[in-house]
C-alpha cells in the first residue's frame, strides 16, 4: 500500500481545472545484512563531554533500523536513540556493537578515533 502525501499548500482555487499534487511514498526495501557496510563512529562532540556510538549507512526502512537499535541497545545494556537514519548507543560499546552487528551478517567498519 503506498501513502499519498499532499504537495500543494493551496486552500483555494478559482480554476475549475485545478488538480491538486500528489507525491507517492514508495516503501524503502531493507537490503539483507549480508549486502549492507554499516560504519561505527565513536563520537564526544557537541555530547557535554559524553561518549556515543554512531551506527550509519543503514539501507533499508525505518521499522527496520529501529528494530536494529532496539536490539544493540538491549545486547550493550545502555540508552540510545534512532533519528535521521543513524542509531545513536550512548557510551564506548564500539568493539562490541561491531561483534554483534558481524554476528547478526552485517559487514562493519570503523570510523574515527
């Protein structure tokens, strides 16, 4: 099923002719772990000094990258979020987040300090 997203801002129109704009959301396919290279960064800027895992470069939908983080939240034992397609784990789990993400067929790279 695809979701129709309404494009115009128009409230009113004297053309008896006006259609209004419609963009169609196509759903994102999730490509399987063994396709995908997430990058973990290990990140202290902008945090009050705090530590945090970045998770990036995941191709798929939504549903799916937070499923991802739920699980490397509850398999670190620690906080976290997912927004704008990365998923944030608070504190320094890099080396562990990259075990698991390979145990699950996810192929990983490290990024940064």
């Amino acid at each position: 099923m695809s979701k129709k997203k309404k494009i115009s801002h128009i409230v009113y129109s004297t053309n008896p002719d006006y259609r209004a704009q419609y963009e169609v959301e196509e759903k994102v396919e999730t490509l399987p772990p063994q396709q995908q290279i997430l990058k973990v960064h290990l990140e202290k800027k902008h945090r009050g000094g705090k530590t945090v895992n970045i998770i990036r470069d995941f191709v798929g939908n939504e549903d799916d990258l937070k499923e991802l983080g739920k699980m490397l939240k509850s398999k670190c034992g620690t906080g976290g979020s997912v927004k704008d397609g990365e998923i944030i784990i608070q504190g320094d789990f890099r080396e562990k987040i990259m075990e698991i993400l390979e145990k699950e067929g996810y192929k990983t790279k490290r990024v940064g300090g």
